[in-house]
C-alpha cells in the first residue's frame, strides 16, 4: 500500500508540537510493517538547509486566487522514507514554523492553501499512492481538493482521503471574503461543506470530504463527537461520520525517547537496572543550580503555556503547591502573560522552581530523566507524548483524565500495585494539588514507588501497533470506496 503523508511539520527540523513527532515516526512504523509510505511537508529554510536534497520532477505551479505561485519538489530520504518538500522560498524560507516569537505569519492563510494544493499536484505527478493521509488544517486544503476541485478529482478517482485531526483548537478558520483563494466552486462555501459561522473553516471542509477522519486516541473521538465544548463547533460533523471516524492512539517514538540509550541524558537506566536515574535527578538539579535534597521529589513538565496545557489551573495552585516539600522545572513558552507569572513565581521560589522559556530538545530528554514526576494538568490533551515517554524513563505522571491522557495513564493503587500514575478528574486547581499529594505521599513509600516505576517501564505505546491499526483501517475504507464505484 503507497501511502502519501501530507504535514506541516516534521521533528526534528520543523517542530511546533507534537504533529512533528508523530509525523517523524508514523511512517517508519508504516514501512516496518510493509507499507510504503512517503512524507510530503513545507520546504521550511531548517529543513532546506539541513537536508541532502536532489530536484524531482519539473517545476510546478498552481492557483491562489488570481495569483499563480511556482514551486519546485525536493527529495531527500530519512529512515529508509522519501520525504518530499514543496519548496517556495516567498512562502516557506523564513525562520519559523507558523510564526515569529508566538506571532503568527500573517499570510498563514494562504501559505497553507498554497502547500495543500502544491502537495495534491506533487503527490500525483510523483507518487500516485494508494492513500492520502493529511494531518491537520494545514493539510486539509489537499483532501478537499481531491475531492472539490474537477481538475484534480480524476487525478485521485482511485485514492483514498484520510484527514487525521491532532488539536481541534486550530481549524484554519479565516475570513469569508478570502473564499475567492481557494478557487472552488461557490458552492463549497455552504453549512454542509466549508462554511462555518459565516466563515471559511478548512478542517470542517478536510473533515467533510476525506473518505475517513481520525484523530489521535479513542477517548478524544468520543469527546469531541459528544461535547459541545471539546468538539469546538464540529461535533455534529464527526457524528455524521458514523464509523467514517475512528480514534487511534499515537504512539511513541523509542528509537529517540529510551533512557537504555539516550545520548542527551547524564546516565542511561531501564527497567533492568532503575537505579542510574537517581544520577540523571542530581544532575539535573545541579544543572538547574536547585539543591540537591533527594527527600524532595523533582517534578517535571514540558509544555506550550497556554490554557489548553492547564497552566491557568497550575498558576492557580502554584502558591499551594510551592508549600509542600517538592522542586519543580517547567519548560516552554506560549502566552506571554504565562510566561511573566512563572518567570516570577521561579524568582520567588529560588530555591524549589525552575522556568526554562522557549524548548531546548536536550534539556527535554534531561527533564524526563531527571525528574522523579512529569505534570499534565490538561484541559484537554487529543494524545500526549511526553506522558509515554515519562513512563519509559521511570517518571510517574500526574494528569488530568481528558483525552490520551485517559487512554494511557492509570491511577496507582497501593493496594494491589496495579496502575502507572496519577490522575485526577475535575478541571480544579484543588484537584490537581490533591493529584500532587498523593504522588508525594507514594514517593515517601519506597516499595510503592518502586512498583509504580517498574509498571511505567513495562508499559508498551510503541508505534508498530498504532501504524497497524492505521493500515487495517484504510484497506477496510478502501474496499469500502471501491465497492460505492463498482
């Protein structure tokens, strides 16, 4: 099965969030289990300038509005997976991602129709795959032309859509008047296609006209089919999609996140010789400058700042929490506000609290190393990966039960020993300290902690079972598609 993966970002060269992982280790797995996958993605001035690149095909060109944009494909190979990037330097060769210092492009609206289209005319002139897997309204713009527009839609009659939705708080929703871009048919931008509100919504339309939708766990499926708050306005159209959309858990990536062989971390440890881990926490307090207490639990969180994560919920508890026996290291960016309040909170609580702003992939790898505990307090979480990853290196999550984090982590039990961290229910400030408390209570409790940390080791999210789960879902979609031509 040839498998076209259309993204916006790919770790480790052009990453924003958790998309870019996934999109590094889907494909692989893919490969591994007999599929042929390729990868097509922005040529984004990080990865023009990492990569070995060869120019493949002639240039092209397509349509904006009444504006014609030239691109030219370039080719390098990563694992064993070709990977393809639409290369405009006016679109793409700037230093970000989606933005400056937390300010998006303003062009990002066209920069995303420009990249679905190029990517749709690439992947039929290049690939001709069995599938097309798009990830995010990003991507959307290529599912709905394959479908939409009557010059592409011969190009694709025996190809499946798959939209994959990572994070339904980005749609790509834009003004209406900007409708004239998409060069579609007015007809397009109606309540069943891609209006929305009196608006353009890209992810509503990818959602609409894929043969099949998905998003990143199970648990996220139900939510946003179901609430009203967690669908962001779309719920009815998941609903509509009957078994058309599935939940498939992410998994994670082991080839880079194993303490067993880790090059970025002070100690490598697993779960046949844990105790190493102790030198990755006081490295890791010596390298924050934190004292070295080893009755103190370290606890760790790798997140974007912004009320999605729950930092409103942990600024809201901070104070509570900077009283109990504990050193904290946060490491992210996101609003600015956010940012001032830990950056205060870390100059008042010198001696417990670290704030790292911006993302350092190193010091990431160090933090889940080094800490004895990794926070998610969620408001809502589609997947998560660093709560796998906490638990391959023997780092207890404390979560809120929303989303992925519902699908993988499991209160402890002290009495039976069953579970793999600890979880709270209530989007509440006291629940969360509550979560936190216990976690410092079981840290006081040697044997306990040691059966919560061998529990985390032994848990299994490998991408192998998640890539399998995709590929037995697009051939059942496929004979599905196959059977409605016939």
């Amino acid at each position: 099965m040839k498998i076209a993966i259309v993204a916006a970002e790919i770790a480790p060269w052009a990453k924003a969030g958790g998309l870019a992982d996934v999109i590094s280790a889907l494909p692989s797995a893919m490969r591994q289990c007999g599929a042929q996958p390729s990868v097509i993605v922005p040529g984004y001035r990080s990865l023009m300038d990492a990569l070995t690149l060869e120019p493949v095909g002639p240039p092209m060109e397509v349509q904006i509005g009444n504006q014609t944009d030239a691109f030219t494909v370039m080719r390098a190979e990563v694992n064993g997976v070709p990977l393809y990037l639409i290369d405009n330097p006016a679109y793409f060769g700037r230093e970000g991602v989606y933005g400056d210092r937390g300010t998006p492009y303003p062009d990002n609206f066209r920069r995303y129709l420009f990249f679905g289209r190029a990517a749709a005319l690439a992947v039929a002139a290049l690939i001709q795959p069995d599938v097309v897997h798009a990830h995010d309204w990003h991507a959307a713009m290529t599912p709905i032309v394959m479908r939409a527009d009557p010059a592409l839609r011969g190009l694709f009659s025996n190809t499946l859509s798959i939209f994959t939705v990572h994070n339904l708080a980005f749609q790509g929703i834009f003004d209406a008047g900007d409708f004239g871009l998409l060069n579609l048919d007015p007809a397009y931008f109606s309540v069943d296609f891609l209006e929305f509100w009196g608006r353009i919504n890209l992810m509503k339309g990818a959602a609409v006209l894929a043969d099949g939708i998905s998003t990143v766990s199970p648990t996220y499926a139900r939510e946003i089919a179901a609430d009203a708050e967690l669908g962001f306005g779309l719920e009815g159209v998941f609903r509509s999609r009957g078994d058309r959309f599935t939940g498939i858990l992410n998994g994670a990536d082991y080839s880079e996140w194993d303490p067993m062989g880790d090059p970025m971390i002070a100690h490598c440890y697993g779960a046949s010789d844990p105790s190493p881990k102790r030198m990755c926490v006081r490295a890791l307090r010596a390298e924050l400058g934190l004292p070295q207490d080893e009755s103190r639990p370290l606890i760790g969180m790798i997140t974007r700042l912004t009320p999605q994560k729950g930092t409103d919920l942990l600024m809201n508890a901070m104070e509570a929490i900077m009283k109990l026996d504990l050193q904290m290291v946060i490491l992210g960016s996101g609003d600015p506000a956010a940012e001032d309040f830990f950056q205060h909170a870390a100059d008042q609580y010198s001696d417990r609290l670290r704030i790292k702003l911006g993302f350092d992939h190193g010091l990431a790898h160090r933090i889940q190393a080094g800490s004895d505990m990794f926070l998610m307090p969620s408001r809502f979480e589609p997947c998560g990966l660093t709560q796998m990853y906490a638990l391959r290196y023997g780092t207890a999550p404390i979560v809120r039960a929303t989303g992925g984090l519902r699908d993988t982590i499991v209160e402890f039990d002290p009495k039976t020993g069953e579970g793999n961290g600890f979880v709270f229910e209530e989007y509440r400030a006291e629940a969360l300290f509550e979560a936190i408390v216990r976690a410092l209570e079981l840290f006081q409790n040697s044997d306990g902690w040691r059966r919560l940390k061998a529990n985390g080791f032994a848990a299994d999210f490998s991408w192998a079972y998640a890539a399998r789960q995709y590929l037995d879902w697009f051939e059942r979609l496929r004979r599905v598609r196959a059977g409605q031509r016939a």
